[in-house]
C-alpha cells in the first residue's frame, strides 16, 4: 500500500528549548523562527510564532507568541500566551498572560489577565468584556448622603439655665 497517509509527527515542529506547557497541547499552525510575515494573518485554529510577523493577526482560538517571536502587529484572539516581545494593540476575549520572559508595549483590552513576574509592559490594560457598562463619571454620582447638624452647645451653670 504505496499510498497509506501518515500521522503527522509533530514533536519534530517544535525546538528542544521550547516552553514545556505548550508541549502538551500543540498549536495547529506553526511559524518556526525563520519564518518573516507582514499583512493581515488570520487562523481559524491555534496559533504559535516563534518569528517575526508585522501587521494584524486574528485568530478564532489561542495565539502562543514564543520567546524567540517580534511581533509588531494588532492581536485580536480568544486568547494569547507572550512569552516573546509585542508591540501593539492587543483584543483578547478571554485570558491575557504575560509570562516572565514577556515584553509588550501597547493597548491590552481582555476579559482576564495573568502577569508572571519578571514580564515587562508598557501601556494600558482594559480588563472586562468589550459589551461592559462604563463606570460612572464621578459628576453623575449621587448626593453624599446629609449628615445631621450638631447640637447647639450650652455653657454656663445648669441652675443658672432653669431658674
């Protein structure tokens, strides 16, 4: 049977140095570190870029964004692991995490996020789906509530008061 298909192996797409957790569950598409990108990148499974990409990427499940990774692009996912550097914004509909070797510089807009120590950041973190109330303007809030007035202060003799 010249024609059998294969399983495809693929502990061999990933370099010996790469994180153990993200072993266990492989990404569906991988970019190696040769890889360079630019333009809008979309991927309707996981994700993981271990090389250089600039321009947008939007992915239907998980972004793994390695330590070797530059990504200079806008991130729009369901969530993001950053182990390498990111430059730009980032819109993520469930949990953010910066690992310790992280470094990002922009907009994180998540409904969750995880920040190991060590990671570096730069910029503003909106947390809290997209969908939320804005919190009240501080010139919208209520009255403070009254408080009593005090009690007149009485001085003198109290015989001299009721007499």
């Amino acid at each position: 049977m010249p024609f059998k298909k294969k399983k495809a192996d693929r502990s061999r797409t990933r370099p010996a140095s790469a994180e153990p957790a993200m072993l266990a569950a492989p990404a569906e598409t991988f970019l190696g570190e040769a890889s360079v990108l630019a333009g809008d990148l979309r991927f309707a499974d996981d994700v993981r870029i271990e090389g250089r990409i600039e321009g947008q990427i939007h992915g239907s499940k998980s972004v793994v964004v390695a330590a070797p990774a530059e990504v200079e692009a806008t991130i729009d996912a369901e969530s993001v692991e950053i182990h390498g550097r990111v430059v730009g914004d980032l819109h993520i509909r469930n949990q953010t995490t910066l690992h310790k070797s992280a470094c990002v510089e922009g907009e994180i807009h998540t409904a969750g996020i995880v920040v190991e120590p060590g990671a570096r950041f730069r910029g503003v973190i909106v947390i809290g789906p997209d969908e939320a109330e804005p919190l009240p303007r501080l010139e919208d809030a209520a009255e403070p509530a009254r408080t009593r007035e005090p009690a007149p202060v009485i001085l003198g003799d109290a015989e001299e008061r009721d007499g």
